[in-house]
C-alpha cells in the first residue's frame, strides 16, 4: 500500500485530498485509479487515513476516508542528529537511512575536518535534495511525519541550537569508557529529546570535542572497532529501537 502525506488544510471531514508534486506522482507515475486503497498522514499527529481514491480533479485527488487508524510508528524520544558534512553523496545515505529507523530532524554541521565545504548556492540546493529524500524515506517507511534536515550550520550555531535538548550524546573513538553508553541510555525516559553527534571521516577535533562537553554532550563509545560516519548513527539508532520498542 503506498503512502503519502498532506497538509492538515486538507482534510475535511471523511474528504482527504493530495495536491503538489504527489498527485502527478499518484496520477502518472503509479497510475493508481480510483477506488485504489491508500494510507494517508498529516505529518502532524500519529493518525493513519486509510483511503481510497475517489475522484482526479484539476490540480488534486481527492480520497475518501475509509476508517482512522492510530499508526504509534514514531519512537517515544524525540532524536536529532547534528551530521558532520561528509564527502561524495554519503550524505544522502545518512539522511535515507536515519529517517528509516526514527530520526525526528537532521542537521549537518561543518567541522575542522569536513573535506566537502559547498558554497552558499551548493548548500541551499543540498539541503533541498536532503529534504527530498527525507520526504521519500518517510513515505517508504511509512513514518506519521517527515523529519526536517536544517540548514547547515557551524560547530558554534549547532552547539547552540542543542542548548534544550534533554540528553546530547557524541561517539569518540578515545573515550575509555566502553560501557558509559550503557549507563547513559538507561536513563533516558520516553517524551525526552536526545541528540547525537556524529563527526565526519576524519573525526572530531580535540578542541571540538571538548567544546561539545562544555555544552553539555557527554562522549560515548560505540564499541572498539571504528566505525565509517555513515555507519555510526545507525548504530546507536538501533540501540533506541531496542530499547524502547523491542525490549519494552
């Protein structure tokens, strides 16, 4: 069953329509017809529309409410993940892959050791492809909402938007701790924020990292091989599936 996503604006009562991009996508590309059966979000609440398509008018479909469905897909922590840029199109995979397993917002970060730096013009268009892929991952997982990937933004700006965030965890390859992961996750309770940094291929920085801790991230280990920056989100994004859906 394919999945979409539409402004809260509308939907009316037991008529849902999709407009945009979607409905050429619905018309043309899928070729669905109506009376074809689809799941709908407002990419607001956890509700899941169940549909089917009524009628194509000029520049929307318009679907049918069938019955409402409590989806209960979003993970019960709000997490954000602060991205340093990697290299090549190793970015698109993050953003793919995190939005898959439950990330809420993405925001790439440009560190010391960033080798992809783009320009004002590349970063806009970079981040509107970022977000397009979030859009498409969302649909394919079929998440209630689509996370939003933020402009990018310095070590600075980004230390400062995690100002309120409930737990701020970043992964370093020197941490002797291996178990302190552990210890912190335990305490991590349901409706909290967390978020996570992940450094790009040549790592942190020392003084980055120890700028992080001055602003309240606690450094982790995610075990003793090093992992590749596109793996290590992942890895500590499964660790949250386990906890609060697996082993709950």
């Amino acid at each position: 069953m394919y999945h979409f996503f539409t402004e809260p604006s509308l939907i009316d009562g037991h008529d849902i329509y999709i407009a945009g991009s979607d409905y050429n996508h619905i018309k043309n590309v899928l070729r669905l017809r109506p009376g074809d059966v689809v799941s709908v979000s407002d990419g607001v609440g956890q509700d899941e529309y169940r549909c089917h398509i009524e009628a194509f008018e000029a520049d929307r479909v318009r679907l049918k409410l069938d019955f409402v469905k409590r989806a209960d897909v979003e993970l019960p922590v709000r997490l954000t993940l602060f991205q340093g840029l990697p290299k090549s199109d190793k970015m698109d995979f993050i953003v793919q892959k995190t939005v898959e397993l439950g990330i809420a917002e993405i925001v790439p970060v440009e560190l010391s050791r960033c080798v992809t730096k783009p320009d004002g013009k590349k970063k806009q268009a970079r981040v509107q492809r970022w977000n397009t892929i979030a859009e498409a991952a969302a649909k394919q997982s079929k998440r209630a909402v689509i996370p939003t990937v933020r402009p990018v933004m310095t070590l600075e700006e980004a230390l400062k938007y995690a100002e309120n965030i409930d737990h701020k965890l970043i992964p370093y390859e020197l941490t002797e701790e291996l178990s302190s992961a552990g210890a912190i996750l335990e305490n991590i309770r349901k409706d909290e924020s967390v978020c996570l940094f992940i450094g790009p291929e040549g790592g942190f920085e020392e003084a980055e990292v120890e700028a992080a801790r001055a602003a309240g991230f606690k450094d982790i280990s995610l075990g003793k091989r090093i992992l590749r920056t596109e793996t290590a989100a992942l890895v500590v994004l499964s660790w949250f599936i386990y906890l609060f859906e697996i082993r709950m």
